[in-house]
C-alpha cells in the first residue's frame, strides 16, 4: 500500500493507472476509520483496479463553531485498517496544499443544499462539494463510493457529477450501523457508553416511523410526531429535524409516499448525528 501526501504524485499515480487500463475506485473519508468506512472500501476493492481512500479532515466544510480542531485523527490506525482492507493507495494531502494561499473558486449545488442540514451547517455543503470535486480531479476516478448515512452529501454529490458532465460513476452505500443499530459516525467516539445507548433511539425512532407509514399514516407531521416523541422519552432534546422528504430533491413533504425518506439530526450532549431511513 502506498501512501501519498502530494497532489502532483497522486495524478501522476492515477495517470499512470489510466494508461495502464486500470480502473479507479476511489473512497473519500475524513479518517478515524470505522466499521462503515471498511465497508465502502470493501465494496470499493470490488469495483476497480486501483482502490484509493482519501483521509483529509476538511476545514472548508466545518463552521466556525464546529468540531474541525477536535475531530478524531488516527493516521497509524487508519492505516493499519486501510492495509487490512486492500486498499492500494492512501492520499492523505495537507491543508496548505489543498487550500494555497489565494485559493477562492468554491462549487455550490445549489437547490439540494437548502435543505435538512444544510440549513443548520451553513457553508457545509459547498465546502463538501468543492473538496470532493478536487479529490476527484486528483484521483480521477472512475467510481466513488459514498454512504447514504450522509444522504444530502450523496445527493449532492451525484446532482454536481451530472450537472459538471464528470466521468465518474457515483455508487451510494447503505448506512453501516454498530450492533445497537447506531449508525456508525466517526463522532461515536464522542459518547460515552451510556451516551450511546441513548443514540440508538435514533434507529428505533426512524424504524417505528416507518412502521407507522407502513400501517396507513400518510401525514408526514403525525409520522414525525411519533418519532420526536420516541425520541424526547429517550431523553433525546435537542432535535435540528425530523422530516419526510422527497429522495431526490429533498423538499419536505407532508403526505409521505413509498420511497420517501425520513432524515433526522439531534445533538446528544452537543454531538450532533444524523440517520435516515426510506420509506
Ligand atoms: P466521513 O469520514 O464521515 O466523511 O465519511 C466518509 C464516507 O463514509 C462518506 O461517504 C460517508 O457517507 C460514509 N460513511 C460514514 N459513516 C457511514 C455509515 N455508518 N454507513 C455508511 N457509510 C458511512
């Protein structure tokens, strides 16, 4: 496994691949590699030639109140797990080489970032779009593999390759979650056990939610309702959303049809997590 911190000798790598016939799969993560990453990157061995994982917390998508200085970074470990996994290429690039001093071209999608939680990130999105855009004009994949724990990011992802005519074939993930069916987050290791357990109210919340839609509730705010409820008797506070939204352009609905998706974003002693499941 190789590991490459420079830009130059990442695309002089992928050029290389291409010429070669190779097929690039390429995993974009922030790091503190879980159960959920290897499992893109798993799915990501299957599908190219050339498997690269890019470790790179990105500052451009964390506000200034955000947890960029404390997000958990364990390069040893996630090398150690990226090996493991087969993966042929680690890029790992500085911040300094990403963002050069006078850099200020940024990609907005811009519709798809209004909503959920793109109106309590504020910047977020386009800080994810115009990153990733720039991971793939390094790497040059020809797939990506991206969770749909991060479901807006998928969409936004995808909405961005189709309108910037990209080459790239984007695959979503289902979410990975640990055995209490929290989905697995980096941010996870935030909480403590009991913090945890508490969490994993927020896939009980959204399962009974389905099963009432599945049981004839059409109204998007009583199926919200329950699941608020669920969530409030847990001790679960602090809600940033809880809606019924259309998959593909994500606006709020209120009679909630097959194939919806039910998104939410609580803050569990400040740590903010996201879950979704479709209807
Ligand atoms: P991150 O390191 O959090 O930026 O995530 C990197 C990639 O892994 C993104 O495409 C995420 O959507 C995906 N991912 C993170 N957690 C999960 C999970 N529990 N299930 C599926 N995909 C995930």
């Amino acid at each position: 496994m190789k590991v490459v911190n420079s830009i130059k000798e990442m695309q002089n790598l992928a050029n290389e691949a291409k010429k070669a016939g190779k097929k690039i799969s390429f995993v974009p993560t922030m790091g503190a590699l879980h159960k959920g990453h290897l499992e893109l990157i798993s799915e990501g061995r299957k599908r190219g030639d050339l498997l690269v994982v890019s470790i790179f917390v990105n500052p451009t998508q964390f506000g200034p109140n955000e947890d960029f200085n404390r997000y958990p970074r364990d390069i040893e470990g996630d090398l150690k797990k990226a090996r493991e996994t087969g993966v042929d290429v680690v890029f790992t690039p500085t911040i300094e080489e990403m963002y050069p001093e006078g850099f200020q071209t940024y990609v907005e999608v811009s519709k798809l970032q209004n909503h959920l939680c793109g109106i309590f990130r504020h910047g977020h999105f386009r800080g994810v779009a115009t990153v990733v855009l720039k991971l793939f004009n390094i790497v040059k994949p020809d797939v990506a593999i991206f969770g749909e724990k991060d479901y807006q990011q998928l969409k936004i992802i995808q909405r961005m390759v189709k309108d910037l005519n990209l080459e790239i074939e984007i695959v979503g993930f289902p979410v990975v979650r640990e055995e209490g069916g929290l989905a697995c987050s980096s941010r996870n290791s935030y909480l403590s056990h009991e913090d945890k357990e508490c969490a994993s109210t927020i896939y009980r919340a959204l399962q009974e939610m389905k099963i009432e839609f599945e049981r004839g509730q059409l109204s998007a705010r009583e199926i919200t309702e329950k699941g608020k409820r669920i969530l409030k008797r847990a001790g679960i506070e602090e809600i940033d959303y809880i809606e019924v939204c259309d998959p593909e352009t994500l606006e709020s609905k209120q009679r909630a049809t097959k194939g919806d998706i039910v998104a939410v974003a609580v803050r569990i002693k400040g740590v903010r997590l996201i879950d979704n499941i479709k209807l």
